[in-house]
C-alpha cells in the first residue's frame, strides 16, 4: 500500500464527518473525545460504590434553615 488515500469516519460523538489526518481522529475535536471517554467511564464501569452518600445530601442542602428574615430591614 503505497500510500493512504484519504480516509474518514464519523465523529463518534457528534456525527461529524472526520479525517483521518485530523489530530483527533476518528473524533472531530478534543473535547467530543472527551465526552466520548466520560460515556464509557460512566456507562462501561460499574462501581460498587454507592455515588449517592445519604449523609452527604444532608450537608449540601442548598438553604440555610434559621437565616429568614433577620437581615431584612
Ligand atoms: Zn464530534
């Protein structure tokens, strides 16, 4: 094979039309790569960990309860 002709693929990610000389290839950017990678980290694994701590909810509550109406005068 002399030489490569030129060769492309879609984006796994967004479907877009890649060459293969592209730096990213078969991806058409840096960061569908990225995306792609997170969907296999998140989808292809599963950890026995729960993600979800209960405790943890309990500290991230978005509101302060007892801070209503003190500072509005
Ligand atoms: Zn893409």
């Amino acid at each position: 094979m002399p030489k490569e002709k030129a060769h492309s693929l879609r984006c796994p990610t967004c479907r877009a039309l890649v060459l293969a000389s592209e730096e990213n290839f078969p991806f058409c950017s840096d960061r569908c790569r990225l995306i792609d990678l997170g969907k296999w980290a998140s989808g292809g694994y599963v950890i026995s960990t729960p993600v979800t701590d209960p405790e943890q909810l309990e500290n991230m509550r978005p509101e302060e309860p007892g801070k209503d109406h003190s500072e509005n005068q």
